[in-house]
C-alpha cells in the first residue's frame, strides 16, 4: 500500500456558519430522504449506537442523578460566566499559555492565522473540532497560504470527499465502508484497499503520521477547560488528538466560551456523563489534560494559545428561556435517538450542528431572521425523545416552541405587510379568533362539515388543497362528521338514562 | 367523582365518537360528567407552531371555562400536556403571574383518560369487551410528557376477548407532530413508513393510543395503503361491552 498525493483543497458546500442563503430544512430534507444508502447508513449506525447507550446507561444506579448534577454545574457556571473566564484566563497565563478573546469567527480565524504566520508554518494539523468549523477555519487558513489537515479518521474522510460533517460525534456516519474505500484509492491513491476497518484506518494512519511529524502547530477544540487550574481538555477515541496536542511545538485551543467548568472535581460528573452518552462507553479511550505551555521542561508544546469564541454565545446567554442550549457537552446522544434526524442525516439541517441540539443552537447563535435556520426549530415532531436522553438536561423541545414564538413574532413584527399577508398567519389570525368566541367556534365546524363537500369522496378525502397537500400526498383524511360531540350532547338529555350528567358551562 | 369532560375541539370536531365513548365510560364506571359547553380550543395548536401571543386568550379562556372543576378529563394525551405543562410558558409569556398562579394549580387536576382510570382513581378493569386482535401505540406526549407509563397497556390487558399484541418499537414517534406532519411532510411520511411497517408485522386489526391526532396520521396512511387495517381510539375500546 502506497501513498502518493493529497493536497486539502476541496471546499465544503456552505451552511448556516458561511455568508448567504441556505436552504431550509425542508427543501433538503426531501434530497436526503430520497437517497437510500443514506437512509440504511444512518439508519443502522443511529439504531446501533441508541441500543448501546442504553445499556451503558442502564449500569449507573445513579444516573438520573448525575444528569442532574451535570445540569446544575453547567447553569451556575452560565450564571457566572464572567467570573470563571476571567479566572481561567489567569490560570492559563499563570501556567505560561496565551489567551486570546475573539468577538466573532472572523476575529478567532485572525487571531489562529497570525498565530500559524508567526512560526512560518505552511501546514497545520487539527483535531476534530466543531468550533473551528463553525468559524471556518480551514477555509480561512487556506486564503492565508496555510494548508489545515484533519487528522480524526472520519475529519478526514469528510475533508477529502469536499463534504461537511452530518454529525457532531462521527462526522461521516453517512458513509459506509465501500464508499469510504473508493473515497480512499482515489484521493490518496491508495492502490488495492479492502474494506476492513483496519486497512481503511492503516491508509489513514500512513499519510497522517508525517503531518503528525512535520507540522509546527497543532490546532485543537476543547471539550472543557478548568477555571481554577487552567487545564484544557480533549476526549477523543483514536489518538489523534493526542498526537497533535503533544507533537507540534505551536498549540492553539479555539474554545467557545460556554465550555469552561469552574473546578477539576466537576469533571467527575462530566467524564461520567458524556463517554457513555456519546459513545456508549465506560471510559473513552484518549482523553488529554494539559496545563499552560511546556515552559522549558521539554514536555508538551513549547507555546500555548487559548482564544475564547464568543460568536453568538452570549446573545444565547441573555435569553432566560434559550439559555440552557450552552449545557451541550457535544455528546451527539439527542441526534442517536432523534426519529428526523435518523430519516434525513445532518445535511439537512446545513450547520455544523445538526439534530436537535442543532436546531435550537445554530438560529440563536447565527440570530433570527433568516430562511434557512428559522426552518430547523420546525425540524421536530416534539417527541421529546432528545429531553429524555440528554445528559445535561437540556428540555430541547421546550426550547424549540420558543424560538418558534420567537420566529413567528419576528415575521409578524419585522416582516412588514408581507410578514401579515403570509397565509399561515393570516390562518392562524383567524383560528384564533374563531376559538375565543363559542359561537364563531360552533359556526366553523358546521361551515368545514358544508365547505368538504368537493373534497369528501366515499367517506373519505383524498386530496387536499394548497400547503394542506403535504398532508394527502400519502394519507387519506376523514371528512369533518355531520354531528359534532357538542351537538350529539345537547341531544342526550332527553330519555338519556344517564346518571345526572350536566350540560352547564362553568363559566 | 364529578368531572368536567375537556373534549378538545379535535375530537369534537372531527372524533364525535371517542367523546361519545369516554362519557359512557365515565358513567359506567360511576363518575358524573359535565361538559362545560364553552370550551374550545386549548391552543396547543397556536402555541406549538410559534404562534404564541394567539394562544394566550385561549389559555385564559380554558381558566375560566374549567377552572372551578375538581377533576377534567381529556381523551388526549397531547393537549392535556400542553395544559399541564406549557400553559406555565404562556403564562410567564404573557408576564401574568396571576395567570401562572391560576395554571398551575389547574395543571394537577388536568388528567388525561388512562391516568385519570389508573392512577387517580385506581380502576385497572372498566368490565370491556373487545374481540379483536389489538396493538397498542403509546403517544409521545402521554409517555415523554404526560409520563402515564404503563396505565393505557393495564388497562388494555383488563379488556375481555382482546387479543393485545405488544407493538415492536412502540416508543418511536409516529411522525405526526402537529403542523409538522405539513410543514415537514416529507420527514412526516417517512416516519410514518416505519411505524406502519411495525403496526402491519403485528397483524393486528386495530392500532389503538391515547390520541386521536396521532391516530388520524397512522389511519390515514394504513387507509390510502388499503392495508385492512384501522385506528381505534382507547376510549372507544374501553367503553366496549358485551351489550353493545
């Protein structure tokens, strides 16, 4: 097996993160529901894992507890959020790192490109980090002249087949095997490559050592960082993460703001709750600590930068209700048991965070107001099977009927006549005001039972008009009853043998 | 125990039957019911869609139409949910602590059917009779929301000549949702594909739950498969007697 070319050069398509339109959830959900690889792909890797979640959950006595717990650390570190930053930037400072504060994805990318300049480095490796696809970073680096190589197996797969991650854990569970060999033989001109896993990771592991080994600055996310010590943390599966956090003489941490905790001993909870939530195990098997930089000991990197993210975050932070979505450890358990996300993958949702976590994170940090992600808090059925789940408790449906409100009075606010004229409002008005007045109430189901008639064949309506389509394209409807309930009891009554029922309102 | 009916305008309108079936029930089984006519709606509908400064009249207007009631009753596991537990949210929406007040205590005596028979009023057998081969689907509000638990399935199992066949992913949401089964239809309909390939491997007759709304949406697709099989709301199964 040899290995003769790669260059990282293919661009991602853009999503919620990226400048301009994306498409709403529905209009690519219909493309990934018809794709039938896609559909077993997900299908059998969701099952999988869910099915193993549960049983490494079930081994914890304690387990509603912990969640518990991990839920009451995260909130009364939000509610104290300026305090711990300010501590953990000492701590960093202290232990010889660097910390930089970044407004917005420009300014991080500015910040980790100047970075990357000042040490000449043409090549960077990374560790799988999603805050850094948020800000675009490789896209960045790559206008800078610097090439950025994932090094995670399944980064990786994604960054040579020019595709984005369709899950916050496993990046490219949209592929099979047979698709990531093929995917390997032609952009790392691997010659004859079976599909057994360990070959594919063998392919892998050949070309990524030498990045390992020449690069001179590793970049890297943070699953959490400790207030009081300073010490960042990466949990990890493969390795790699450890490879580029110790190799490379230049680390740089991107690490959203949400992501401190306030001491080493919360993270007890943490390292509880989040392998077996994310990958159903006990204890993942690569998690690396580090404090600061070597500071002349020659162990780890010679120079360390911390740059906090805010991007959004503490626009998240002022709203009492959308709060709780900074909670997210990134353990993906929401996504694994989600019935949409299991039919349509994460490229339905056109951010780097997808599934239910998704559909409440990425409106709020990307704001209001825009087509694409105002459709993913619509992207639910409120099953309320992520809430269930979620290790830090994070009631996602409660906070999805929240930004719906918010998406809605937005429209009716801020989108001026048309905003008015839409016909879901215009529906809704009027729904509202049928509802509020017994009477008008009482007209309308015997004007639905008269107004069917055109549509109501043998007892049954098989097509519907307009938006309502959607609902007869693959299900018959039952035509609106002549004899309403109401009218049905204020028949009874009369010869009713009935025990003293009463038919009096209350009000 | 005197209870008020809160019929829900779905069923009102379009499930005449499943009221029919939850008064007989009701009174069988002793309780007098009531039926405050100036109910409506109860604005989950408004409220879950974003269209939440609509609701708000709604939610007072349920407050004033059942609030002097000891106990009401719902033939659905979804907008007793949304009484319970987000009229709260509308409530704090409409920065009426008044309201809230007045919600939450309303919220505990606000049952949905099964939970009302079992857990408030400890009846598991309600003396049906129902030959049929059954399939129970537990809705996601009743069971994630509500949390009845196995109250519905206790209930079933009580039922004389049912042939009650467990339903093999039960738990899965059937992909109706509300508006969701329009706005996201196609994601709706392929949801929908697994839990009728579930009901039909069952070979049941009927598909039973808690909810007419979810019922509409799997009958709605097993009826334009012409798959023999249909949806029978659980008060309908459990006012079922060998008379009638």
């Amino acid at each position: 097996m040899t290995i003769i070319r790669h260059q990282p050069e293919k661009q991602a398509p853009p999503d919620a993160f990226s400048k301009g339109r994306t498409p709403t959830f529905e209009e690519s959900a219909k493309e990934s529901l018809a794709n039938s690889q896609l559909r077993r792909n997900l299908g059998k890797a969701t099952q999988t894992i869910r099915r193993k979640r549960a049983v490494a959950v079930a081994e914890m006595p304690d387990w509603e507890e912990l969640r518990e717990a991990g839920r009451a650390l995260k909130s009364r570190t939000l509610r104290h959020l300026d305090d711990y930053l300010v501590q953990l930037e000492e701590s960093v400072t202290r232990a010889g790192g660097q910390v930089h504060w970044a407004r917005d994805a420009e300014e991080a990318n500015r910040i980790i490109g100047g970075i990357a300049k000042s040490h000449d480095a043409k090549e960077v490796v990374k560790v799988k980090s999603i805050a850094t696809d948020e800000t675009k970073l490789n896209e960045y680096l790559e206008g800078e002249g610097i090439a950025a190589y994932e090094t995670d197996l399944a980064e990786l797969i994604i960054q040579l087949a020019g595709e984005t991650s369709s899950h916050i854990l496993v990046p490219a569970i949209h592929k099979n095997r047979s698709e990531i060999r093929e995917l390997f033989m032609r952009e790392l001109g691997v010659e004859d490559l079976s599909d057994e896993p360990p070959d594919l990771a063998n392919a892998a592991r050949l070309y990524l050592r030498k990045k390992f080994l020449s690069a001179k600055v590793g970049i890297s996310g943070a699953n959490f960082a400790v207030a009081e010590t300073g010490t960042v943390c990466v949990v990890e599966s493969e390795g790699n993460g450890r490879m580029c956090t110790t190799l490379p003489p230049v680390l740089v941490t991107l690490m959203g703001i949400e992501k401190v905790i306030p001491a080493w001993q919360d993270y007890e909870v943490f390292m509880q709750l989040l392998p077996r939530s994310s990958t159903a195990e006990r204890m993942n098997p690569y998690t690396s600590f580090w404090t600061g930089s070597s500071q002349g000991s020659g162990d780890g990197p010679e120079e360390f930068h911390l740059v906090l993210l805010d991007n959004g975050r503490t626009d998240v932070l002022a709203d009492e209700i959308g709060r709780q979505s900074l909670n997210c450890i990134r353990c993906s358990a929401c996504l694994n048991v989600c019935p949409v996300y299991e039919r349509t993958g994460g490229h339905a949702y056109n951010s780097v965070y997808p599934g239910p976590i998704g559909a409440i994170l990425t409106p709020q940090l990307v704001g209001i107001g825009q087509s694409g992600p105002d459709s993913l808090p619509y992207a639910s059925s409120l099953c309320g099977a992520c809430y269930e789940v979620c290790p830090v408790k994070i009631n996602i449906p409660q906070v999805l009927i929240h930004l719906r409100g918010k998406i809605v009075r937005h429209k009716q606010d801020e989108g001026g006549l048309m905003g008015k004229l839409d016909p879901e409002n215009v529906a809704m008005q009027a729904m509202g005001r049928i509802f509020s007045n017994r009477k008008l109430y009482e007209g309308a189901q015997k004007a639905a039972h008269i107004g069917q008639w055109p549509l109501a064949k043998n007892g049954t309506i098989h097509r519907l008009p307009g938006k309502l389509a959607g609902w007869t394209e693959a299900r018959d409807l039952k035509p609106v009853p002549e004899q309403t309930f109401r009218d049905w009891w204020k028949t009874r009554g009369k010869g009713s043998p009935s025990n003293g029922s009463s038919g009096d309102g209350a009000s | 125990m005197r209870v008020a009916l809160f019929i829900t305008c779905f069923n009102d309108t379009l499930f005449p039957e499943t009221g029919r079936a939850t008064v007989e029930l009701l009174e069988r089984l002793g309780h007098e019911v009531a039926f405050p006519q100036e109910q409506t709606c109860c604005g989950q509908m408004h409220f879950n869609t974003g269209y939440q400064r609509e609701a708000i009249p709604l939610v007072r207007r349920f407050v004033e139409v059942f609030g002097d009631y000891d106990a009401v009753v719902a033939p659905s596991g979804s907008c007793v949910g949304m009484v319970r537990e987000l009229y709260p949210m509308a409530a704090e929406l409409a920065n009426d602590k008044k309201l809230l007040y007045e919600v939450e205590e309303l919220g505990d005596k606000v049952f949905e059917l099964s939970e009302f028979l079992v857990n408030k009023t400890g009846v598991t057998d309600v003396g049906a009779y129902y030959p049929h081969r059954v399939t129970y689907h537990p809705t996601c509000h009743s069971l994630r929301m509500l949390k009845v638990g196995d109250a519905p399935l206790e209930l079933l199992r009580n039922v004389r000549g049912i042939d009650l066949v467990e339903l093999p992913e039960a738990k899965e949401c059937c992909g109706f949702g509300g508006t969701f089964a329009v706005k996201n239809a196609d994601t709706s309909v392929a949801m929908l594909g697994d839990k009728l390939r579930h009901v039909l491997d069952t070979e049941a007759e009927i598909c039973t739950a808690g909810d007419n709304s979810c019922l509409m949406h799997i009958g709605g697709g097993l009826k334009r498969q012409r798959a023999g099989v249909r949806t029978v709301h659980l008060a309908e199964i459990l006012a079922s007697t060998e008379e009638r």
